[in-house]
C-alpha cells in the first residue's frame, strides 16, 4: 500500500515494489502539490487518488497509460539519464524540471499531444520567460527543454508507456541567434602583445587557446604526459568539469572524436616549458602541500584549477584594456574562422576542432565557409583577368 507524508507544501507518496535479488526493498516515489486554491478536504481526496493511480502505475511495471509525465520522468532520471548521461549533462537536465514539471509534469503520459507541448515551446520565445532577464529564453536553453521531453517520451515508448513521441511532430521557433562575435586579427595581436605583462599561466593558456581551438574543459584537463616537446604535439585526453553536486572532476572528453593531437608553433612550445619549469619551482616552495595531479593548469597547491577561474580572469583583462569580451568559447570561433579564411579543407578543420562528424562543422560555421566559397569565384575571376577581359566581336 502507498504511504503519503506532507513534506512543506507538497507531499511525498511511495510505494514499495517488492524486493530484488539480493534482498534490498524496491521503493518508487513521487511527489504531488496541490494546486492554489485546493481546501484540506480536496486536498486530502486528491492525494489519495493520486497515491491509488501511483501504486498501480508501479505494480503494472508502468505499462499502465494513467502515469503522469512527472512520474515517469523521475524514473527515466534513475534508470536512463543517470547511468548513460554525462555529469554536466545530468545536471542540466535536472535544473530544467522546474520549468517543464510545472507546464507538463501533471499530464498524462498518454494524454500529451504535439500542440500542448508546440503551446509550452512556443512560450518560452515570449518576452518575459527568462525571469532574470525579461526576454525570451535563448534559442539554445528553448532546444535544451524540448529534448528533455523528447528522451523522456523516447524512453516511454521503448518501456510501452505510449506508442509514440509526439514531440516529432514539434518545430521550434526560429532562431533569430546573432552572428557569433570574433576577434579581429588586430584585435588579437593587441590582445597578444598586451598578455605578454601578465602572469606566464595565463599566456600560455590564452596562447594555447587560439592556436588550438581546445574547449574550456579539454584546457584545463590537459596534463604533463600529454605534453611531447620534443615533436611539438600536445594532445587531448580528457577534460575537467564542475556541477554544483561534484565540484570539479575529471571526465572523458565530448565524444570519441574530440581525442585529438595538435601540433604547435615551437615559440609556443617554449613558452610552455618554461611555464612547466616555473611550476615545478612552485611545487618545490609548497613542499608537502603541492598535490601532484600533473595538471597543466592549477591552483597554488597544485589542485586543479577551478572552470570558472580563465572565464572571469579575461573578463577582467578585457575591462582593464578596454578590450570587447565574448568569453573563452570565443578563441575556438577564433581557430576556425583562420582555418576557413586559410583554405584548410572542411575535413580538416573538423578534425583539428574534434567535432563527431564534418556536418557538426559545417553547420556551426556555415557563414564562414559560405564567404569562403564566395572569395573562391573571385580569385579564379583575378587569376584570369575575368573582369577586364572582353568579348570577341561575332565573325572575328
């Protein structure tokens, strides 16, 4: 039988599920809130009814069509995303229930159709669904809420929950996102030349950065022994994160593809040494409190360093230089476009970036890559001097 417990505002319903293999109690649990308004009695013959169509839903093995989409979401949260989802991911997930429990959490599985859940996408492109802001949601965090939905209706189907995803039948509202925000060449060299004043760990990282295109987490995974200065090679092996549930850890990189290796300029190898010759010097003054992690880039002790440190460091280089800030994530846009502008293959480029397949490039930099096919015509117009040529005259 249900048990139900008042937890603040809202209530707490489990059910026990028998036992598994080795013995340990199975329990599902959910949580109800009752709507404004409801008095004690409504509230006292709602829970109950919920705690019955609960308790079925879970001695059916959820093949009953009564589960609500907040029910079953919390399982696909235990059985799918848990296991299978990366950590930053996991946690993205998470964060965007209080947003989506409130609009569909009460629904019926079965009940859903594509135009509640098109009305509830549709909504957050409105002014006002960013509370901090007053502005639409970024096209990005809308995408982010839709899929949410989505892995967990394609979840459902797999179990027999529902017979299919009704968010297929969903179009997002159009993205009307801004051009991404590059460096200028002029604006690079000045920002070159003025971290030449700076401490050697942020040279090295920022230099690292554009000659590279390496994202935040692969930078600030990078260690020792991925380091060959005698070919000039750094590779790419794993990456650090943070969430606020387990603070700054090591994880495998994006995908397969974003293991890569690239080779470097011999100034900024050099620049690397001696960065690796001051950090053992720092080490040696720390003694017994260095912790050997072999990061490239630590705190003093030698602890990894924290994601947010490189992020806010610029943000204060660029407001003391008087220099335009588009983030870390910048520098990678900044390794492309030299890359497209340079003629490099789109094969290429998409292996140095370390992106799971050409069309992820090709898509992210289409404007790019449509200028760069365009300056192709011209220089074959220059090379044949198209322009001055002129026509024969009919019968010469």
């Amino acid at each position: 039988m249900a048990t139900i417990k008042k937890r603040g505002d809202s209530y707490s319903i489990r059910v026990s599920c028998g036992y598994n293999s080795k013995g340990k109690q199975m329990v599902q649990s959910m949580t109800w809130k009752p709507e404004t308004g409801m008095t004690r009695k409504q509230i006292e013959k709602e829970v109950n009814r919920q705690a019955v169509m609960f308790e079925e839903a879970c001695n059916k093995g959820y093949q009953s069509k009564a589960i609500k989409f907040e029910v079953f979401a919390e399982q696909w949260f235990k059985e799918y995303a848990k296991p299978n989802l990366r950590n930053t991911t996991y946690e993205r997930m998470l964060q965007l229930r209080g947003r989506i429990y409130p609009a569909l959490g009460h629904m019926r599985m079965d009940k859903i159709t594509p135009r509640q859940i098109q009305a509830f996408v549709n909504s957050l492109s409105r002014e006002g669904a960013n509370e901090r802001t007053g502005k639409p949601l970024a096209p990005k965090t809308i995408r982010q809420n839709l899929s949410f939905v989505s892995d967990v209706f394609s979840y459902a189907v797999k179990m027999g929950v529902v017979n299919d995803n009704p968010c297929s039948k969903v179009t997002l509202p159009k993205n009307n996102q801004a051009e991404k925000k590059i460096y200028t060449p002029e604006q690079v060299q000045r920002f070159l030349t003025l971290l030449n004043d700076e401490p050697l760990k942020y040279r090295t990282f920022f230099n690292l950065m554009i000659f590279s295109g390496f994202r935040r987490g692969e930078m600030l995974g990078l260690e020792w022994k991925d380091v060959d200065f005698e070919h000039n090679i750094i590779s790419v092996r794993r990456t650090s994160n943070y969430t606020g549930r387990k603070g700054t850890y090591t994880d495998t990189t994006k995908t397969k593809k974003s293991q890569r290796t690239l080779k470097f300029p011999q100034e900024i190898m050099d620049m690397v040494r001696e960065y690796k010759d001051e950090q053992d010097m720092q080490a040696l003054k720390c003694g017994d409190k260095w912790f050997e992690t072999d990061r490239l880039y630590t705190k003093w002790n030698g602890l990894p360093m924290q994601n947010g440190t490189p992020y806010f460091w610029l943000g204060e280089f660029c407001e003391k230089h008087d220099l335009p800030f588009y983030g870390l994530h910048s520098f990678r846009h900044l390794f492309a476009s030299l890359l497209v502008n340079q003629g490099i293959d789109i094969v290429t480029v998409s292996g140095a970036l370390g992106h799971s397949t050409v069309s992820t490039t090709s898509n992210i930099y289409c404007h790019m890559l449509d200028e760069a096919r365009a300056k192709v015509s011209e220089a074959v117009s220059a090379a044949l001097d198209f322009s001055g040529s002129k026509k024969e005259p009919r019968g010469a």
